[in-house]
C-alpha cells in the first residue's frame, strides 16, 4: 500500500479531531515510557543520559520496526487503518490551534490568570507573573515553533523514512521537551537528549522558516519583512533551530518576539526577533499566525502526499524505494 493515502487520512483526522485529552494517544505513552526510564536510570551523568536515551529509543523504535514489517501481511483494510492512526496521532495542527487558542481566549475575556494558567500548558518558561502582552507574545513564539516540531518536522521524517522515521522523530523530540533542560537536574543527563533534536529538526526547522516566508505573501502579510528578519536574526538565538521560524513570524506579522524569559527560577536574557511594531500585540496578530499554521500545514501536506504517491513509498517511505 502506498502510504500517501493513509497520511492524507491522517492529516484530515487531526485537523478534525485533535488531540482528545481523554483518548489514548502514542506520545503520552513514550512520556510514560521516558518517566518510568529516568526513575530507574538517572544519574547526573552525561553517560547514564545516553545510555537512558538509547533504553527510550529502543522502546519505541523496536515495536514500531515490528508492526512496519507485519502490515503489508494484513488486510489492506487494517494496514490503511493502523497506518492512517500513526500518521494522524503523529501531527498536531489542530492541537497547536487549540491549545494556543484557549490563551487567547482567556485574554480576550480579560481572565488573565486563566491565560497564564493556559499558556503554562504549552511553554516551558514560567507564566505565573507575566503581562498581557508578555502572555501573547509567548504564544506567538510557541506557535511558530511547534510549528516546526508537531507539523513540518513529523511529516519531513515520513516523508523520507515513513512510520519508524515519524516514531523516531516524536520520540527524539519527547525526550527533548522531557529532560532536554539546561538545568541542574538535566545539564549532563539530558544533554543528547538536546543535542539529537537539534540535529534532527536542522532541516525541518530551516524549511518551515521558509514556507512561511512564501506563504505570508500568499495571505497578505509581509513576505519580504519575513525574509529580511530571518536572514538577521534567525541564528539569534541559543537554540540553532527554534529562533528561525519564530524570526519569520515576527517579519511576517511586523512584530517583536523574544527578549527576557523565566526558566526554572532563572531569567535568561534571549534576544529580540524582529523590529517593534506600531504598538502592542493584538489579537488580530494571532488569527493571523493562525492563517499561517494552517496554510503552511497545508502546503506541507500536500508536498508530502505528491511525494509519497509519486515515490511511490511503503510503509517506510521514500527510503523503502532505496533500501
């Protein structure tokens, strides 16, 4: 079975259902399966933190090589379907949209705890003292970031190595978001962990600056402004990957991100992304990194589903063909 039909099926669901919190889903498992590793393994050592990734990975991977070799034996019905489940449970457009949704929400009901409460869900900084504006500004980054991890990343990683290449990136990226920390606990056991989502979110993450880029002309905004503020400030930051499409959003939407945040009691001074527009971050700001998530997960599928069908891939993508 090619498996563009089962990723186009995918796709779809997540756009209609999200992520139910109710509902069992892979990841919260591999968060599970990462709990249990560190309770058992952790010491703060870069070894014990490799050798605890490595434990993780093997989890993962092993059962998912095993249901990769096993489908094409099933009913064409059951591949569709477990195939079509994977794809789906592995993509987060409209989780992204909901979650940061509930912020915006929030601060439109002038409820601003709930908003700090909200965006306490989907960022690692602390929320509990921040402004209205510092509130939507983290949104807005948080967007375009897992823009690139939970939309363009997932499918690249299909794309090229189908679904052990999907399970290996949400599982690198798990880890990550779980012990990829510069703290005292994380500094030394969580540093692969950080170092191996870098790596493999280099290309994803350049190629969802990009996408926005062309697609803030094709909506109206400043294509040209998001171009010239990535190429100043996307390699800004600490992280090599995260400060790039966040650079793009704020020349698209003609605003200012970044600056100084709170992480684990400690203020880190991070750069500023962008020019200050003409004043404060507004709603309308947000509907329109919306437009932009769901154009660029658009086009992003689309390039996937032509490269799949035309690859004519299996289950494990276009390395299927080469392998």
């Amino acid at each position: 079975m090619n498996l563009a039909w089962p990723f186009l099926a995918g796709w779809i669901a997540d756009l209609v259902l999200g992520d139910p919190p109710q509902w069992p889903h892979p990841v919260r498992l591999i968060g599970r399966l990462i709990e249990a590793a560190e309770h058992r393994l952790y010491r703060p050592t870069v070894a014990a933190g490799a050798g605890f990734w490595l434990t993780v990975l093997a989890g993962v991977m092993g059962p998912v090589v095993l249901l990769t070799l096993i489908l094409p034996h099933l009913p064409a019905v059951l591949q569709f379907l477990a195939a079509g489940y994977l794809c789906y449970a592995g993509l987060a457009t409209r989780s992204l949209h909901l979650e940061s949704r509930r912020v915006e929400t929030a601060l439109g009901a002038g409820d601003l705890t709930a908003a700090r409460q909200a965006l306490s869900r989907i960022v690692g900084r602390e929320t509990a003292h921040l402004s209205p504006e510092e509130v939507r500004r983290a949104v807005l980054e948080t967007v375009a970031e897992n823009l690139s991890d939970g939309v363009v990343a997932p499918m690249f990683f299909l794309l090229l190595l189908g679904l052990p290449g999907l399970a290996l990136y949400k599982t690198v990226n798990t880890l990550d978001s779980m012990v990829g920390y510069k703290n005292a606990r994380y500094l030394k056991f969580g540093r692969l962990a950080a170092k191996a989502d870098d790596v493999l979110n280099f290309l994803p993450a350049r190629l969802t600056a990009w996408l926005l880029v062309v697609l803030a002309g094709v909506l109206g905004l400043d294509r040209a402004g998001a171009r010239r503020i990535l190429l100043r400030n996307g390699r800004k930051t600490a992280s090599p990957n995260a400060g790039l499409p966040e650079a793009a959003l704020a020349g698209a939407l003609g605003v200012q991100l970044g600056g100084p945040a709170v992480y684990f009691g400690v203020r880190v001074d991070k750069p500023t992304l962008g020019e200050p527009g003409s004043g404060p971050l507004t709603a309308g700001h947000y509907r329109q990194a919306v437009r932009l998530l769901y154009a660029v997960s658009l086009t992003m599928a689309g390039l996937t589903t032509l490269g799949l069908g035309i690859g004519g891939a299996s289950f494990w993508g276009l390395a299927g063909r080469v392998f």
